[in-house]
C-alpha cells in the first residue's frame, strides 16, 4: 500500500550491498565519460549517478569530489594510450591522432585536469603519457620516421598544443578539422631532416 496521496510512488530498488561497489565504480565511469561529453564539468553530479543507475551517496563513496571522477575517466583514456603505445605498428603520428581523437570528446575533461596540474591527484597523468610518448618517440627515431633532433620533451608540448587547440575550438567537427591541422604541423616539424 503506498502512501496517502502518492499512488504512483516508484518502487525503491534493492540494495545490492557491497558486492556492487566495483560494478557501480564502471557505471560512473562510463557514466561521466557521457555526461561530461556532451555536458560539460558543469553537469550535476547527480545526473552522473541517475544514469549509472546509482544513489548519490554510491557516488560520493567512490568520487568524494568532480575531480576525482575526472581523473577516473582519464586514467582509463591513459591506459588506452599506454596499450596503443605498445603496439609495435603505432607511430608518432598514430599517438597524436589518439590524443587528437580523445580530446574531441574530453576537452573538459582536458581543461579541468589543466586547472588541477599541481594536485597530487593528477600528478601521475603526466608521467602515463611521458611513459607512452616515450616508447612511441624511439621507435619512430630508430625506424627513421622522426628526425632525431626531435626530443621527448618536444612531443610532450606538441601533446600541449594539440588537445590546447582542440578545447579552444567550438563544435565537434571544427575541433576535428583543428586536429587534422596542428597534426599535419607537427608530421612535418618532426619528419628527419636531409
């Protein structure tokens, strides 16, 4: 029997216990992945937690705050850079339009990892990509697909540049088009020099 006046009272879903936590944990992910997307950082963090299907209080367990939740949902497109990274076929250029490709659709993501550089929790971000730029920068320079003055250093701001231009630009197919520009730059100040 529901409540007087209330007929339509929804029914509450069970509570699962702690065996959900780790399954509620990817729901927010891919759940902040979307909304932050196509919503931006402004987004209520009780829109992330309705469309994982979670309470708000599930939510704050894992993501005490937006920027652990953002960092969440960076170090899973850092992973996916560090497995591409690997892979003996993938060159600078293939790195750049990974980055490229991930900052069309994270430029808040992006913009608010820039603002929080200095905390400790995003300290690591730097050093999964320098890892990654790494391993991909020598195998080009060893293969003779990038000039050997080129240094880490000079990828790791080209990274700067790249998703920089790309959250600076409105609209999904313009930041596409920036992309393909500054990644055409970058192929040729980075080609060997006669």
């Amino acid at each position: 029997m529901t409540p007087q006046g209330n007929a339509a009272a929804t029914p509450r879903k069970p509570n699962r216990g702690r065996g959900a936590g780790p399954e509620n944990r990817r729901a927010l992910i891919d759940a902040a992945r979307e909304i932050f997307a196509t919503e931006g950082l402004r987004a209520p963090l009780s829109s992330i937690a309705k469309r994982a299907g979670v309470g708000q209080g599930s939510l704050y367990r894992h993501f005490p705050d937006r920027l652990a939740l953002a960092v969440a949902v960076f170090d899973e497109n850092l992973e996916v850079v560090e497995q591409i990274a690997k892979k003996a076929e993938t060159s600078l250029d293939d790195f750049f339009a990974l980055i490229a490709e991930q900052a069309v659709v994270s430029t808040a993501l992006i913009d608010l990892m820039w603002r929080s550089q200095h905390d400790e929790r995003v300290a690591h971000v730097g050093e999964s990509l320098a890892r990654a730029a790494r391993t991909v920068l020598d195998r080009d320079i060893g293969r003779g697909r990038v000039g050997r003055h080129v240094e880490l250093d000079d990828v790791l701001l080209a990274v700067t540049m790249l998703a920089d231009a790309i959250t600076r630009t409105d609209g999904a197919d313009a930041r596409l088009a920036v992309a393909s520009r500054v990644r055409a730059i970058l192929h040729a100040a980075f080609a060997p020099r006669a």
